[in-house]
C-alpha cells in the first residue's frame, strides 16, 4: 500500500491555518487498506469520504472564485470533489474554460492546449494545499450525441484514446491527492463506447498504477427510460459491457436515487468491492430539498457505502453555467448562496458524525436482525464488525397530517448486538440537520427496546458499548 506524505510547501499552509487565514489541510483519501475495504489518508489511517461534485469548477472558475469554494469545503471538512477535466457542452464557453482556453486544439484527444492544462495543474495544486482529493475524470461521456464527448469517444482510434489517457496518467501521477473516475453517464450497453473507455483506462493505469480507479455509469439509458435497481453501479457496467470486473476498477460507484438508495446501496455492498456513493439525486433538483439530501446520504452510507458519500447542488455543480441543462443556470439562487445551504449543512454535518465513529467496521444490517423492526419506513441501520455502535437513521415526515398524529418515528432494536463487558449501552440522538446531541439513555445490552425519535424531523440514534466511552456523536 502507497503511503504519501504531503510535501514540504504546506508546511506555510497549516502556519496559515493556524492563523485563522485558512482552514487545515485535511485528511484525505489516497489508497485503500490492505484489505481493499476503506479508503485510508497519507499517514495510512481509516479515512472517510465526505464529498462535494463541482464538475465544472476546472471550466467555470476564476482563481478567486476556485479559493472562495475550496476554503468553504475545506472548512467543512469536505476532503473529496469530482471534477471534469474536459468537456463541450455544459460549461459557459464549450469547449472553452473562464480564459478561453481549449482542452485540446485540434481533434479531441488531441493536440493537447499547455494554457488549459496549466490551469488543470493549478487546480490540482490548489486542492491539495487544501487536503482535497480529486476525483479526475478524463472526459464526460454523455447519453446523447448532443452532450459530452460520445460521438468523439465512438469515433475516435483506440490509438488516439490512449494517448490521450497516457498524458493525463504521465501528467498527474505525481499528485497524491487524485482518484481517476472513468465514464460519466456512460451507458454499458453501448459496447463500442465501453470498448474505448476500458483502452482509455488500461492505458492510464499502465502509467500510473498507483492511484485508484472508478467509473460512472448511469441510470437513464441511451435508449431511454430507467436502469433496472434505480441506476448502474460501476460493476454493474462492467458486468454488463465486458462481462466481469476489468482489473482496473478498484472502486465500486454508487449511483442511486432517494427512492433507492438504500437497496441500492445494500445491493452493491454484495457486488464484492468497496462502495463510495458517487451520485444520488442533487440538492434544487429532482424536488431533492436539504432532508432528502440527508436521506440520500445517510441511507447510502448506512447501506453499505462505507467509503463515503459525494453531496451535490443543482447552482453548485455547473457554477450557474447557462448551457447546465436540468442544473440551475444564471440563477437564482447562485451557486455562492447554495455554499451554506441546508444541504451543504448536513453534508458537513454527515462527515462529522461518522468521522465520530468507527465508519471503516460499519456493516449494512440487510436482514434486519439489528433493527427488528421500523425498516419500512424508511429506516436504515448499521452496526461495526466490532460490536462496539449501533447507528441507525430514521427519515422525517413529510406529510402534514403524518407530523400531526403519528409524531416521530419508531424502531426496534436487538440490543445484545451491542459488546459490552459491563453489559450497557449508551444511547444518544444526533440531529442530522444541526449537529445537536441528545441524551437518550443508558440501557442493558440485552433484549428487544424500542426507540422513537424525539420530534417529526429526521434524527440519527447512535448506540454504543459504555465501557467504551466514545465522545459524543460528531464530535
């Protein structure tokens, strides 16, 4: 396993940070464990992946503007962000970035423009001074010849795209903070288009064989229509362009909506490899409002997605592009507004309570036997191979006469299935959407005990061994 330190010129940084100038460059993923389970940092420790997607930030932003965003998501302890290192649709100035800049100035994949990659560089740079991984994807692929590169992809040599993925590999493979992220809406029925996204990856893996690999796919197909189980995760594509996992791919992509999001991520947490919920619906979009972006986030996590959770905003991920589609164009609200928003809020809020916690051991209780009772609202719960916390999320009610009658929500939980030699179990309420701790109690770590949440919104129940003290969830 790769260990990586960072270098020396952050050194001034954290002198700043300390200064109150900036926030401290965070932990961030750069490998797996030896047991390819979870993602660990620059030291090798247990890292968590809370994450933000400003696909377009590399084509949208002015240097002030990129700082202003970075030091906002740094502060919030967001230390993971997918960007788009090139595409023609969805930026203000197709192909263009903010300088006018090309990403290639003559045929895609080609003839690779230094003033626009030199830009790239400093992005790069400016993440990790920060303590931000990139989630670095070569090109955005699109469903219809009319977005992204596709046409290209389908039309261009295998020889030409991979030369163009040995010069990406060769120019960023010195980057500790980087995570390659293959695909974008890449629907695996189109054979042609796979064939050349797996010579695209191979040929940067063959440069660069230390840094991680994924892929997005999609849950809309070429054709129309959904994908089966809410949306394809990336070993579902493979399974279906190439009929096994490529050796490639070394991180399973989630992608789910609210709707399924917790099957969905119970269901690739089976498919073998380790699961990061890549995209889920975004916040302003899809009526995605802050709870049922916390909803999303927690159900992905608590199902099996234990490397973490990328968040996204409908003004933030296309930077009020007016060529963004179904994101949020000029505005309002602009994409600056949307840095505190309710979503952003519990994002934040998500990375710290998990970060709280054993987060590597969490196992999805698929069966139930931790939660007896309560999965059919909604409900999703884990527990850490360690016996030592239960946590479980338990969904708000929306619906007015609901809020009225019923009052929060209940579940039932086995609590011998906390370890406890003193045979207790504390209990405490996290409010997902503030950040506030409730005590709930200390109970015998044996038989059935049913819990209800303590208002209509949705809360968080952490439920721990009492000998082991831990500090207080999120904190």
């Amino acid at each position: 396993m790769p260990r990586y330190l960072l270098p020396r010129a952050l050194s001034g940084m954290v002198a700043l940070a300390d200064q109150g100038a900036l926030p401290l460059p965070l932990r961030f993923p750069v490998a797996l464990n030896s047991e390819r389970s979870t993602f660990v940092d620059q030291d090798g420790n247990p890292c968590f992946a809370c994450g933000d997607a400003p696909q377009y930030l590399i084509q949208q932003l002015s240097k002030p503007d990129m700082e202003t965003y970075l030091f906002d998501r740094a502060a919030r302890g967001i230390n993971v962000l997918w960007m788009i290192a090139a595409d023609k649709v969805y930026q203000s100035n197709p192909p263009n970035n903010l300088a006018g800049d090309a990403p290639f100035s003559g045929a895609d994949f080609t003839n690779f423009n230094e003033p626009y990659w030199a830009h790239v560089d400093h992005v790069m740079r400016r993440c990790l001074a920060y303590g931000i991984t990139v989630l670095l994807m070569p090109l955005f692929v699109g469903l219809k010849g009319t977005e992204g590169y596709l046409t290209s992809v389908r039309d261009t040599s295998d020889t030409v795209i991979e030369g163009y993925g040995t010069f990406l590999a060769e120019r960023y493979k010195g980057f500790p903070n980087l995570i390659w992220l293959i695909g974008g809406d890449a629907d695996p029925n189109n054979a042609v288009v796979y064939g050349k996204l797996d010579k695209l990856a191979m040929a940067i893996k063959a440069a660069d064989p230390l840094h991680l690999m994924t892929m997005e796919a999609n849950y809309v197909l070429e054709t129309g229509g959904p994908t089966p189980n809410g949306g394809y995760s990336s070993v579902d594509a493979h399974t279906i362009a190439y009929g096994s996992i490529r050796p490639w791919l070394d991180i399973n992509w989630v992608y789910e909506p609210l709707a399924t999001v917790v099957s969905g991520a119970q269901r690739c947490y089976s498919q073998g490899l380790p699961c990061l919920l890549g995209e889920d619906w975004y916040e302003l979009e899809h009526s995605t409002t802050g709870v049922r972006s916390r909803a999303e986030g927690y159900g992905a996590v608590l199902g099996g997605c234990t490397l973490g959770r990328l968040f996204g905003n409908g003004a933030i991920w296309p930077f009020n592009s007016p060529n963004a589609g179904n994101g949020i164009n000029a505005g309002p609200p602009t994409w600056q507004s949307q840095l505190n928003s309710a979503g952003s809020v519990g994002q934040q809020l998500l990375g710290k309570l998990f970060r709280s916690r054993s987060f590597q051991l969490l196992v999805p209780d698929t069966s139930n036997v931790v939660m007896t009772a309560g999965a059919d609202s909604g409900s999703v719960c884990a527990r850490t191979s360690d016996g030592r916390t239960i946590i479980v999320y338990l969904p708000s009610r929306e619906r007015f006469w609901e809020r009225l009658i019923s009052g929060g929500r209940s579940v039932t939980i086995d609590m011998g299935k906390i370890t406890d030699a003193t045979n207790l179990a504390t209990c405490n309420w996290y409010n997902p959407g503030t950040g506030t701790v409730t005590a709930g109690g200390d109970f015998a770590n044996s038989g059935m005990r049913s819990f209800k949440s303590p208002d209509t919104g949705d809360w968080v129940l952490v439920i721990d061994s009492a000998e082991a003290r831990f500090r207080a969830p999120g904190t």
